[in-house]
C-alpha cells in the first residue's frame, strides 16, 4: 500500500513539474534569447564603431599626407570624408582641417562656418576649445567686441581651459580694436601676473601694455595684425585630446592648420 501512495505522490509531484515547466520555460527562454539579441546587438555596433573609427583615420592621415605635397583640393575631400564619419574626434578634426584650407585661400566666411561646425561636433572641451579660438582668431579683425565676448566665453570663464589665457588675450585685443583701451590694459595686466600663462603670451600683454602706455598711435592695428598672424592653438589629434590637455608652459610646436606639417604654407 505504501508503494501505491508513494508512486502516486511521484506522479502527482512529475505533473507539477511539466505544468510548471510549461507554463514558465517558453518565457525563460525568450528571456535569454532576448538577452542574447541584445548581446550581439551592443557587438555589432561596437564593431561599426570601431571599423568607423579605423576608416576616418585613414583618409585623415591620407588629408595630411595630401596637405604636406600641396594638394589642398585633395586634402579637402579627404579631411571631408573623415567629417562624415561617425567617429566624433575625427568628425571635428576633419572639419577643421577644412576651415584651415579655407582659410588659407581667404575665404574666411566659409572658415568659420567649418570651425563652428567643429565646436559642436567636438567630442570633448579640449578639441571643440580650439575650433572657438581659431573662429574668433579669424573674425577679430571684422566682428564687433560682443561677438568675440560670445564666441570666447565658454574659454574665458574656465580658468581650467588650456586655452584660457589665449582667449581672453584675443578678448582683450578685441577691447582695443573697439577702442577700449583702458579695459584691454587691466586685461593684459591680468594675463601678463597670472602664474600659469605661458611665456609668449606675457611677453605679448606687456608689449600690448607698453604700446597703450605710450599711446603709439599704431599700436592699437600693430597688436590685432600680431594676433592674427599668430598660429592658431596646437590641433589635437584624437588620442592626445582624450589624454588631456597640452603642456601650455612650451611654445605653440604644432603646425596651423591649412599649414604643412613641416611649417610651410601650403600651396
């Protein structure tokens, strides 16, 4: 009798387990095939990312290599097939490649517009700092003083930007080209005490200090033609731009761009 009990327990306890197993197994399973969609998916972007990434750097490389032997037409195509990526650093970088051509023929409308297209696709502060600083570097001479205030300001209010000192330089020369002087002097006192601004910068706020100070009558149009023959802030390659920012206590060593890398102008 006690065998009878036994094996309609075993029975009963089998039936609930295939009532369970149907009843929960299809959702289990779905659940892992759901999962293992999701796996393969986050893969394959990745994967597209990564082959994005490895295709813009070659035509960027192949737009430098165009710059350096004189081809700017060539290197434009080029540096524009990497803005049409999908990797953010060399989408920027590509975008400023090209401004620097135009700029290079004259066509600083057109520079700018790349430069700000630059600044909004930057992936981080450090390359998108640069594209504002090279814009404002193009339109000082023309823009009004509250144009260069705007363009600078998401420099000149982080004391931590690499390129801090530089844009408030370039806001204070703006201060003289609208005839502000007093203003533009107190700024050059500033940058020529501060400690961490970069030697060639000082030398420039004192020399711009000076020339007010003596009321040079050319002073004024002899600081902005310096700022605008300045080169423009080191070009960040993607790598060196998520390391961190550049050693601003050394010179300016990195070619303009629009400039072949050996420091010649392009043809």
């Amino acid at each position: 009798m006690v065998d009878v009990f036994e094996e309609v327990e075993e029975q009963l306890r089998s039936d609930r387990y295939q009532t369970w197993a149907s009843r929960y197994l299809p959702w289990a399973g779905g659940g892992l095939l759901a999962a293992l969609i999701v796996a393969l998916g986050a893969w394959g972007y990745q994967q597209y990312i990564q082959g994005g990434v490895e295709k813009a750097s070659q035509t960027y490389a192949a737009g430098l290599d165009s710059l350096a032997h004189g081809d700017r037409d060539q290197a434009f195509n080029q540096f524009g097939q990497a803005a049409a990526s999908s990797a953010p650093a060399y989408r920027a970088l590509g975008l400023m490649q090209q401004a620097g051509i135009r700029a290079a023929q004259q066509r600083a409308a057109d520079a700018v517009s790349l430069l700000d297209q630059a600044a909004k696709a930057a992936p981080n502060p450090i390359i998108g700092d640069v594209a504002r600083l090279e814009s404002a570097y193009l339109l000082l001479d023309t823009a009004s003083l509250a144009e260069i205030e705007d363009r600078l300001k998401p420099l000149t209010s982080k004391t931590d930007s690499p390129y801090n000192a530089l844009a408030r330089e370039a806001v204070a020369m703006a201060k003289l080209r609208a005839g502000q002087a007093a203003a533009a002097r107190s700024d050059f006192v500033v940058l020529s005490l501060l400690p961490n601004v970069p030697d060639n910068v000082r030398q420039r706020a004192r020399a711009a200090m000076a020339l007010i100070d003596g009321g040079a009558p050319g002073g004024v149009d002899a600081i902005v033609k310096q700022a605008l023959i300045l080169p423009p802030a080191p070009l960040p390659q993607p790598g060196a731009a998520m390391a961190g920012p550049p050693d601003q206590s050394q010179e300016q060593q990195a070619p303009p761009t629009g400039q072949a890398p050996d420091g010649g102008a392009t043809q």
